[in-house]
C-alpha cells in the first residue's frame, strides 16, 4: 500500500506538466485510502517542477528492482 512519503513511479505521460512514464516522485497526500494521490516531482537537486493529483492506476510503488535513470527536464 502506498503511504504518504513513498516514493512512486508515474506509469503514464502527463504532457501538460512536462511528466513523463518512469518519472519518479514522493506522495504528499493520500485521498479515499489510497485511490487517488497527491505527489510532488523534483529535480535531483530538490527544485519542484510540479505538483499533481493522479489516480492509483497512474502510479506504482517503487520496488527493490528499480534503477534511477536521469534525463533532462524540458520547459517551455
């Protein structure tokens, strides 16, 4: 179950934010027990690019298997 402060994996683009699937971010609120969630994305070195409620079907826990992976944000 994902708890606020987990870290998660976005399954899908969210073009409008500039998100991408694999991006990784950390849970600040958790709604209805867990259907939907409140997460914060960061650069590495803790800047906020954004802020989005997504619904559990758009996330994944983290799992011991994962690697980062880096790749450049793009703004407009």
């Amino acid at each position: 179950m994902i708890k606020e402060h987990d870290r998660i994996v976005l399954l899908k683009d969210i073009p409008d934010e500039g998100l991408h699937a694999g991006d990784v971010g950390t849970v600040v609120h958790v709604y209805r027990y867990g259907e939907a969630f409140e997460v914060e994305f960061m650069t590495l070195d803790g800047e906020t690019v954004a802020v989005v409620t997504l619904p559990a079907s758009h996330v994944r826990a983290v799992s011991n298997r994962d690697i980062t992976h880096v790749r450049e944000l793009v703004t407009s």
